[in-house]
C-alpha cells in the first residue's frame, strides 16, 4: 500500500508539472504563430500588386492623379551635341553667335584669384549667356551673367586649381532675354594656364 501511495504522489507531482508547463507551450507557439504571420506580411508587401487599389479606398486629396495629356519620347536621353543645340534655337527662331576666347591665364591656382579670359555676347544675339571653366567635371570659375552687347574679359576661380596647362571645357548656358527661362548650353574646349 505504501508503494502505491507513493507512485500515486509522484504521478500527481508529475501531472501538476505538466499543467504547469502548458501556459509556457501555448505561449511560445503564439509568439511563434505571430511572428510567422508577421513575415508572411512583410513578404507580401515586397511584390507590387498587379492591380492598383481602388481609389474609393484611399482619400483622393492624399493621392495625386495621373495627368496623361503628354507623351514622352521613345528611347534614352542623351546629351546634345553643340550643333543639335544651335538647331533647336535656330527652331525657336535664336541665332546664337559665340565669340569665346581659346585660353584661360590665371597668374595663381588660388581660390580667389583673378584671370584673363574674353567672352563676348554680340548685340546681334537674342540671349542671356552665362560661361563657366570645367575642370574634371568641377566648375573652377563661372561668369556673371553675359547681356547681348556685352562681353567679360576675365574670370574668379571659385576653387584652388593646381599650377600648369589644363585641357577644360567652357560651358556656355544661354536663357532668354525676356523671361530668363533656360534654352539651352554648348561646349568649347578651351586651354586654362595657371602659373
């Protein structure tokens, strides 16, 4: 009898400690169950839908609208060539004519420093033109801007340029005299000397 007493105590200990043991299972396959659902959402969310939402489901002053009057043109942008750009204002009834000087001298490559370089506007011109000096991609120095009938003789390095001959690029951006609305630019390879 003492030995049933005893194995009915400890199959009573151990049914109290699998009761205790079941709120911790339930809880860990909750959590499992949550974060599962979680990452079935976010991997839902990585594919775009095939079909739009309804607008009636979100309020239409939060989306905007497509405004399908335009058209783009097919195929890649590319940059224009200095011919293609003197066609389009040529177009727009703009004759350009350029009178830019082949070389830059700046006695110093100091930020500040003050050069020699001729660009004129001729009266002749229905624009504004606007020049800067490129070098390796960084504009080094630009000009105020250039009025028909108006020309600059020299240039402020807006950045330290070392010392010695420099193949640059003189872009020349030309904007409307009226409006001041940007046209279009050209591309010179000048020579930049810095002693």
């Amino acid at each position: 009898m003492t030995t049933e007493k005893i194995n009915e105590s400890k199959g009573k200990k151990e049914d109290e400690k699998r009761k205790r043991k079941w709120p911790y299972i339930l809880a860990i396959l909750l959590l499992l169950l949550i974060l599962l659902l979680l990452l079935l959402r976010s991997c839902g969310n990585q594919h775009s839908s095939p079909n739009p939402p309804p607008s009636s489901s979100v309020p239409s002053s939060s989306v905007p609208s497509l405004d399908d009057t335009g058209s783009a043109e097919p195929g890649s942008s590319s940059t224009p060539s200095r011919q293609e750009i003197l066609s389009r204002l040529q177009k727009q009834e703009v004759t350009v004519t350029d009178k830019v000087s082949a070389q830059a001298s700046f006695s110093s490559g100091a930020k500040g420093s003050t050069g020699t370089w001729e660009v004129e506007n001729p009266s002749s011109n229905t624009v504004i033109m606007q020049c800067e000096i490129v070098l390796n991609g960084e504009t080094v120095a630009k000009s105020a801007p250039i009025y028909p009938g108006q020309h600059i003789d020299g240039l402020t390095l807006s950045r330290q340029v070392s010392s010695g001959n420099h193949s640059v690029t003189a872009t020349i951006r030309y904007y409307n005299k009226d409006t001041k609305a940007y046209l279009g630019m050209a591309d010179y390879k000048v020579r930049l000397s810095v002693s």
